[in-house]
C-alpha cells in the first residue's frame, strides 16, 4: 500500500515542483519587465530632456525681424507639442515659461532693442530647463 501511496504520489509532488518552477519564472519575467519598463522611461526622460534643451536653446535673428516672428511661431509651436508630452510637471512648467517667452518673439513685442534683455531672460529658463534635466537624470 506504502509503494502504492509513494507511485501515486510521486507526479504529484514532480506537478508541485514544476508549479514551483513556472512561479519563479513568472516571477523573473515580470521583474524583467520592470526593469524594461524602468529603462524605457529612462529613455523616454532623457529624450524630452535633450528634446527640451534644444528648444529652450533658441534665440532668433533680431536683424531680420519677420524671419525672427517666423522663426518663432514655429518654435512655439514645437514647444506647446513637447509641453504636452512630457510627463514631469517640473520640465512642462519649464517649457511653459520657455514657450511663453519666444511667443513674446512671435508677436513683435521683442524688436532688436530689447532683444539683450530678452536673452538674457531666456538664457535663465535655459538654465531652468537643462537644471530640471540634470535633477531627472540623477
């Protein structure tokens, strides 16, 4: 009866063993996932932030003011895109005050007169965005 007991259990506890297996395999995929996904938002993180450096980094031709509304327009534009992708709070305030700045650009208000004083002030949010960045990579 004995050898019987242990023939039929025997599968059993292999079925257990296995199960225990198949648990710890699961168990190490969806670590793997973690860490996949965690590399992907390290990646995603610093393309918005290479992304937002180089828009924060504009400065148009005040010598040509039409092509520097243009010039503008058009980064305001990507700025507002980039804004509305990026999931820091931090950096899309960043690229708000960024955006708000060349959109003062884009409406004539800054001419070749007031264009020192102006990058000035954007060489700041500059500084804002790329510190935003270095925080989010550290």
């Amino acid at each position: 009866m004995r050898i019987a007991a242990a023939v039929v259990s025997l599968p059993l506890l292999a079925g257990l063993a296995a199960c225990g297996e198949i648990q710890e395999a699961q168990q190490g995929l969806q670590q793997a996932n973690q860490q996949l996904q965690g590399a992907q938002q390290s990646l995603d993180t610093a393309q918005a932030c290479l992304q937002a450096i180089n828009a924060a980094n504009f400065v148009p031709n005040f010598a040509d003011p039409q092509k520097a509304q243009a010039d503008a327009q058009a980064k305001v534009t990507e700025i507002q895109q980039l804004a509305d992708q990026t999931a820091d709070e931090t950096l899309k305030q960043n690229l708000l005050d960024v955006q708000e700045s060349v959109q003062q650009v884009a409406d004539g208000q800054i001419d070749i007169e007031a264009s020192a004083e102006w990058t000035s002030a954007q060489l700041d949010k500059y500084q804002a965005v790329t510190t935003t960045c270095s925080r989010l990579a550290g």
